[in-house]
C-alpha cells in the first residue's frame, strides 16, 4: 500500500513538524507509527542523508535510500528553507496548527533564527518543542561535535563492547547512540503530552544523546553493583567458547562450574545422552569443583571438543527445540534470513508489505513495536519523496496561490 484506509491511532488527531537530521529520525517515526500526522521538513533539493546508503537494488539515487525508508515512512515530505526570512515566517505558520516540533540543530541554532521555544512557545503555547543534541542544550560540553562513536563512548556503552585485550567497539556500523536518543526523546514528548493533556501546557524537551546512552548503560550497576567488562577475566589467558558453529550457522552456549554447572551443564548432558551422543570425559567430570580461573587451556579444549562435536551435527532449528524440550539456556544467533522466516515473527504478523509505486514494487518492513487493542500501530505511509507533499501543505493547507507557490519555489525557499 501506499497509504492504508484511515486507521485511527494513538495520536491521529495531532501534529507533528520533524526538522531533525539522523540524530532524531527515530522520534518522528514513533510518533508517526501511533498515529500522528508527521511532516518531514526536509531542505530543498531533499535531505542530505538521502544519500546514505545502501540503497534499493544498489542504485545510487536519493528516492532510493533504505537508510532513509527504515526511519522515514509514516511521515509527509515538504521542503523548506528555515534560514531564510519567507521560510521562517512558513515555519511559524505550521507551528500554529501543530502539537509537536522535533529538531537536532546544534544548540543555539534556532535560537539565533528567532525560532526558538521562547518564540515558537508564544506562537503556540501548546507546543511541544524536542531538541535532540549529542551533549544536550547546557554545561561544557554543549557544543562540541557529537558523532555517533563519540556520544556511545563517552556514554560508557563502549567500555563494556569487545575483547579485553584490544580497544573498545561499537556494536555496529548503525548509529546506536542516536537511535537511543531518538528514542529517549519519542519518550519525552509523550510525557510532555500527557503534562499539556493535563494541564494545556507545551513543554521544552531537551534530549542529551550522551545521557540516554549512559542511562542504557547503567543498568548492570542499577540491578547488580557492577561495572561490566568487556570479557570475562579468564579470557586474558584461555580461549573460551561462547558462540559454536552448527549445520547451518551458529549457536550461543555457555557452561560453568560450580553452583552453576546445576543449570548450565547438567540439563546440557542429559541431551547429549538423549541423542546417543554422551562423552564419558563430561559426564565424569567434576564440574561441581570446576573453576575456570584455576583451570588450564587443555582442560578447556578438551570440554569443548564433543561440545563442538554435538552442535556441528544439528541445525539451529533442531537445536533450538533441543533446547527448550531439556529445558537449558541456549539460543540460536539469528542472521537477517533467519529473522525473516522467523515462525514466532511471522505468526505476530510483524512484517508489513509496503507499496513503492515510484519504485514499481513493494517492500517488506519490519512493523509494530507493540500491539495495542484499540488502536493498531501500522505502516500507513511509504516514506515521503522530496517535497512530495509540498501543494498539499502549501497551497491546500496554508493558502498560497500559485503564484506565490512558484515564487517560493523559484526562490529555493521552498
């Protein structure tokens, strides 16, 4: 589809404005997804992340972005210049009818073009204005440049992320820390819509990148008292493994000593017994009195070599019901295609078919984050093209003539 039959959600009756670049991409698609009317305003000529790749079918194309499809459907397109003077009394218009503005422009920025919250918030005092920064709009960091490695390290999620003997990674080459800070700020604004629903008051959201980092980061201190490294100790000296090969990928299983062989290794055992596949050297083993920081490097491959034997002789599917019938933690590690034929995924009814008519085909989206009884949270809108829906907003909306409409466009404000 390209665009559903009206389906009411969550926040159909609101508005939301996104001038965010990739630091806030997220939030807009959240609310867009629970329903909002979210106008993406791009800078004439389109978004500058248009071209990020990879692209569809590896054409390089700014319409043809599947970094931009993942965090851009549910949103309208309009182009606007907001640095020029006609552009920024069009903006102060859309604020009027608005409930929420999101925007990442260094702090100040909006500021310095009379379009801050202390000027957008007399314009409407309803408004809910987000701003999303790496460092947030205040102390000694505010101005520095933010790069999604930067604000994840210096969050702290780095320091636990890689081998122990190297330097820290990332998880990815996606933008972590950014999609946490979307998500932080999607967060944020419905808090401060519940306040305003309350109260009739907007609110000024302003979202750090690098708190919302350290807040993911903190949870082992919250839960447990513990700082997390980035491998087990024993790592320094022995070769562990944690991740085995199998048929047709790979499995993570990990075995201990001690109070924990009870439930890592025992149920393990009875399974390879099961299957007529039981090593004598396991099963005599002392595991109560097995202790991986006194224990030697042939000690640990002999262990993991009827363990490797056993996983390299099913599928991840076969081991997987193993599993779960001999009740032991164990889980398969899912690549992309495993994901896509993922039984429990697909019984959810997760993917959502969306129609590109300019690409002449569909494509398939990951959908709902949640199910919600009431109101259904779905693709409604295939991403917007560059100023896709510039007449509709401008003129149909707003009231431009044609005239003016082609002067603003002539002009490239628009």
């Amino acid at each position: 589809m390209t665009e559903k039959n009206a389906v009411e959600g969550m926040l159909s009756p609101y508005r939301a404005l996104d001038l965010t670049d990739e630091k806030g991409y997220l939030c807009g698609r959240l609310l867009g997804d629970l329903g909002a009317d979210v106008l993406k305003i791009e800078t004439p000529g389109g978004d500058p992340d248009r071209n990020q790749g990879p692209f569809y079918q590896d054409k390089v194309d700014p319409e043809k972005s599947l970094f931009w499809f993942a965090y851009n459907n549910n949103k309208r397109g309009i182009t606007l210049d907001i640095e020029k003077a006609e552009g920024q009394d069009i903006l102060k218009k859309l604020v009027k009818s608005a409930d929420f503005l999101i925007e990442s422009f260094p702090p100040g920025y909006m500021d310095r073009l009379g379009l801050g919250y202390s000027t957008l918030g007399k314009i409407n005092p309803g408004l809910i204005m987000v701003a999303i920064t790496p460092f947030g709009q205040t102390g000694p960091y505010k101005d520095f440049k933010g790069p999604d490695i930067v604000v994840w390290a210096m969050g702290g999620r780095m320091y636990s992320i890689g081998e122990d003997d190297r330097p820290p990674t990332r998880i990815s080459h996606h933008s972590q820390a950014y999609l946490q800070g979307g998500l932080e700020a999607a967060t944020g604004a419905m808090l401060a819509f519940y306040h305003r629903q309350m109260t009739g008051e907007g609110q000024y959201v302003d979202v750090s990148i690098q708190a919302a980092a350290a807040q993911q980061g903190n949870s082992a201190w919250d839960s447990r008292n513990i700082v997390p490294q980035r491998t087990m100790p024993t790592r320094s000296r022995l070769r562990i493994t944690r991740v085995w090969q199998c048929k047709d990928g790979k499995v993570s299983f990990g075995y201990a000593g001690g109070r924990m062989a009870e439930r890592f290794v025992k149920p393990f055992l009875q399974w390879m017994e099961n299957e007529g596949m039981a090593d004598s050297y396991l099963t005599n083993f002392d595991w109560e009195d097995f202790d991986m920081a006194k224990t030697t490097q042939a000690t640990i491959d002999r262990i993991e070599e009827p363990i490797a034997r056993f996983f390299a002789s099913f599928t991840k599917e076969e081991l997987l019901e193993g599993a779960v019938r001999n009740r032991m933690m164990f889980y398969p590690t899912f690549n992309t295609a495993d994901i896509l034929q993922s039984p429990q995924l697909d019984a959810r009814d997760y993917w959502e078919e969306v129609e590109h008519p300019e690409l002449k085909t569909s494509i398939l989206y990951p959908g709902a984050f949640a199910k919600i009884s009431g109101n259904p949270v779905t693709i409604s809108k295939r991403p917007p093209l560059i100023g896709e829906h510039n007449h509709e907003i401008y003129q149909q909306e707003l009231g431009l003539s044609p005239e003016e409409f082609k002067k603003l466009e002539e002009s490239k404000v628009i």
